[in-house]
C-alpha cells in the first residue's frame, strides 16, 4: 500500500507552510508511523549535505533536512527533488536529486518542468512505497494562475497522491480570509476537492472574535477552518529563506552582539539559528558600516556569488570598515564565501566572474573551480590563539558545499592552520578567524565553549511544535487525514 499523503498549501509565501510541514511531521512519527516529508521544488540557497543514489552525497533545501529529522527519518536527496540556488536577480542553479544540471540550468524557467516532472514524480512514489505518510509542503501559492501550466510543485503534485491538502494563511498580515477565499475560488473544482481544512496561522488575541468569519467562509466554500495556531515567537527553526528577524536573541542582557554580514547572494544562514537563542547573544544582521557599531563580532557567511557579494562589500564601504574593526581587534569570522572574501585573492581561470583582490585579513588564495565540493566533514581545532583559543581541540561536524580550493599565499608569512586539510585557518593576531565548515554552531561543545551556554535541542524544538498543532487544531482532524 502507498503512503497516505498530506499536504501543506499556502494563500502566500511565508504563510507557514514549512513550520507546519514540519510540525505535522514529528505529530506523525509520535504515533509511530514511517513519516517522509517532500517538496517537489524549492528555491533557496540554505542548503544541506544528505546521501544521493550509488553512495554519493548531494545538496537540498535546508527545510526538507530538518522536517526529516522532525520525521526522525534519514534525510536524502528524494525528499527535495529539485533545489533552485539564486545566483543572480533572474538566474538560479538547477539542482536536481542532488547534483547541478548544468542543461536545466541553462534551459528557460517555463520549459523545465516536462523534463524535471518524471523524475520528481518517481523520487515521491518511492517514498510513497517506502512509508506510512508522507508530509508534502507546497510552494508558494497553488493558485498562481500565470504558472498554473509549468507549475509541478502545487496541484499536479497533489492531484498525482490525491494528498489530503490543508490551506494555510497568516492572518497576522491581515486580509487571511479573503486570501482562503480567493486561493480557493482560483482552483478547479477537482483541486477544490482535496482541500480538506482551512488553518490560520500566526493569531494574535481572543479566537472567539473571529466568529463568524469562519462559519461564513465554510458556508462559501464547503471547507471548514479546521485550526486557528498562535503566534510562536522563537520557535527555534531556521526560515526557509531570507533573514530571520532583523535584531534578535537569547534572554537576558546582551553581553555579545554579533554582526552577520547580509550580503544580497547570503546563502547557508540558517546555520545561525542557534545564535539566536544562546542567553545574552544579540544578532544584528548589517548591510551598511554603521551597522557595525557596537558590534563584538563580524561574521562573514557563506555566499551563493563570492565575487559578487565581494564587489558589494565594497560598494556598501563595508569592506574597508570590516578591516578596520579587525585592526582594532574586533573578532571576524568567515565561513566558507566568507572565508574566501578574508583572503589576499580571489582567482577566476574560466574568468565567469573575474578576478579581484579580498580583503587581506588572512593570507590566502582561492582560485575557483567548476567541480562543486558537497560532502559531510569531521574535523578537529588546532591550538588557537587570542579570540578563538577556546575552540582548541573541540571535534566538529558539519558539511561542505564550495566552488574554490583556497590556500595559503606562497609569497606571504604563513597564517596559522585553524583546521587541518585545508579547512580553516587563523591570522597571527589570534582574532581573524576563517574555515570552510558550515554547521558549526550548530554543535553544543562550540556554543558552550564560546559562550558557557546550550540552547535547545532540536527534539526539544520538534516536539514543542507538533504539542502547538496537537492543541490547536480542532479534534480528529489530524488522525482523519492519514485514514483510509
């Protein structure tokens, strides 16, 4: 028997769908069922190192990573078919199970999905085969009607398991039951037929003064508001895309501010989720020198476009102002684009971008590469000095995804090896840290050894979401989805 299907359908994006996808997730798998999540397609450049077909390692959405876990399933590359990684304002890479399609890359966006759509289609009937559930997220809007023809993440995804679908709206932006209203009068009546709940997200106040609004959207539509979640501040998941929250932080006075550099082409930044819960660290996201004001920590992040975001440091003056806030003996910390941007050079053989000088803090070189390294990584800290002495033997795990191979400057004194195999290194100083290692605050030895401090786990997280929807969503409702 195939899985029965679920999916989460949103009036907008950032409606909710991933929290709740993630939510029902980990409500599942409490019942103890096979639980899978899926989505067909998404656009992100938060991403993760998970198991691809043949024993290799691929690349998808850093969503689909965590409702894995949620599911308390091994991620791999099926859950998350296709990942779009932006690159420029209208150019994206195609990544599909996994590995960069150079073709689909090159390919115009509308002609894609008659190729991409088989393979899609496969990768979710074997999960389909392999579990109890599967937990589908759609993307955006099911009622986009200018996409309705190429768009395979929504309705043909739905309408292909017959999912049981919930339509979810923020009705903290206002406006969420015309957008329930509208998104269902957008469908044809089979794709009406799978909606089976309205759920509003992110409420704010008494419930009982939304009567009779959902009585008369059910009497319009035939579906009944089947959940009313609350707002949840700092619920502990990394968003799908973009910054989280502009300042944000743990309880308590802050005793650190971290200044995360937000460089248009920003890419793996989910990684400082946990950041945000450390007790007295205050995370800044800074796009202007001003920005950096006050701030005990630089942090340049990883980047979908190095040379790009580079070339905006500078035009924003930020390079010049991160430097100086390295002299004065500011702590800095690149990872991975940023790693790269610390360095003396930045070397182009294909000359796609072109070559141009880094920002000189650490003595290294990258000359880019077309093979793209994806791979999970177990490394160990050298003896550090100054700032960064307290991660001194601490073992770490996390992944990789770069073009680039970077190494020390042949004509320059040698900086200071921060993680051995070319993973990381230190500048003499001890405060200009650099490595290519995502993932590393997400490992409870770094925090507590940077900060005396932990945060919660993420069982703690999933648990603490699928306890919102097991409270709020109306009785039955949930167990009557997955039913034969």
């Amino acid at each position: 028997m195939k899985a029965s299907c679920v999916m989460v359908l949103g009036t907008h994006s950032g409606a909710g769908k991933s929290w709740l996808a993630t939510a029902l997730c980990r409500w599942y798998a409490r019942m103890g069922l096979r639980v899978a999540p899926f989505k067909a397609q998404n656009m992100s450049n938060n991403a993760r190192v998970v198991p691809a077909p043949g024993g290799a390692l691929g690349e998808i959405g850093s969503a689909q990573y965590f409702q894995a876990l949620a599911a308390r399933a091994e991620p791999d590359v099926r859950i998350n078919p296709v990942l779009l990684k932006p690159e420029h304002d209208t150019h994206s890479q195609v990544v599909v199970l996994g590995e960069v399609d150079a073709a689909l890359t090159a390919m115009p966006w509308r002609e894609r999905s008659a190729h991409v759509w088989p393979r899609v289609q496969a990768a979710l009937d074997a999960l389909r085969e392999e579990n109890d559930v599967v937990v589908i997220e759609g993307a955006g809007s099911p009622a986009e009607i200018n996409l309705r023809d190429s768009d395979y993440v929504n309705l043909r995804v739905a309408l292909h398991t017959q999912a049981r679908c919930l339509l979810v709206s923020d009705i903290d932006r206002g406006g969420a039951f015309a957008h329930l209203y509208g998104t269902w009068s957008l469908l044809e009546p089979a794709e009406r037929a799978l909606l089976h709940g309205f759920v509003l997200n992110k409420f704010r106040g008494d419930a009982a003064l939304l009567d009779p609004a959902p009585q008369e959207l059910e009497r319009l539509t035939g579906v009944p508001t089947v959940a009313t979640l609350p707002m949840v501040w700092h619920h502990g998941l990394p968003e799908e895309d973009g910054v989280f929250e502009q300042r944000t932080g743990g309880a308590g006075d802050a005793h650190t501010t971290i200044a995360i550099v937000a460089y248009p082409r920003i890419s793996n930044l989910d990684e400082f989720q946990p950041l945000a819960a450390v007790p007295g660290v205050r995370l800044r996201w800074v796009r202007t020198p001003a920005a950096l004001d006050g701030a005990d920590w630089v942090v340049l992040p990883g980047s979908k476009n190095t040379t790009a975001d580079l070339q905006w440091l500078r035009a924003q003056g930020l390079a010049p102002a991160i430097a100086r806030f390295a002299q004065q003996g500011g702590r800095v910390l690149g990872i991975c684009g940023g790693l790269q941007m610390l360095g003396e050079a930045l070397i182009d053989p294909r000359e796609l971008a072109g070559n141009q000088p880094g920002l000189g803090l650490l003595p290294l070189v990258t000359q880019f590469a077309e093979h793209k390294t994806v791979q999970r990584t177990t490394a160990c800290f050298e003896p550090l000095a100054g700032a960064w002495r307290a991660l001194s033997g601490i073992q770490v795990q996390g992944y990789e995804i770069h073009t680039g191979v970077t190494a020390q400057h042949a004509g320059m004194a040698q900086g200071r090896i921060a993680l051995a195999g070319g993973l990381g290194w230190q500048d003499e100083r001890g405060n200009v840290l650099g490595v290519y290692l995502h993932g590393l605050f997400e490992q409870p030895q770094v925090l507590q050894a940077l900060f005396g401090a932990g945060v919660p786990t993420l069982e703690a997280v999933f648990d603490r979401l699928a306890d919102v929807v097991d409270r709020h969503f109306e009785t039955g409702v949930l167990p009557s989805l997955i039913a034969c």
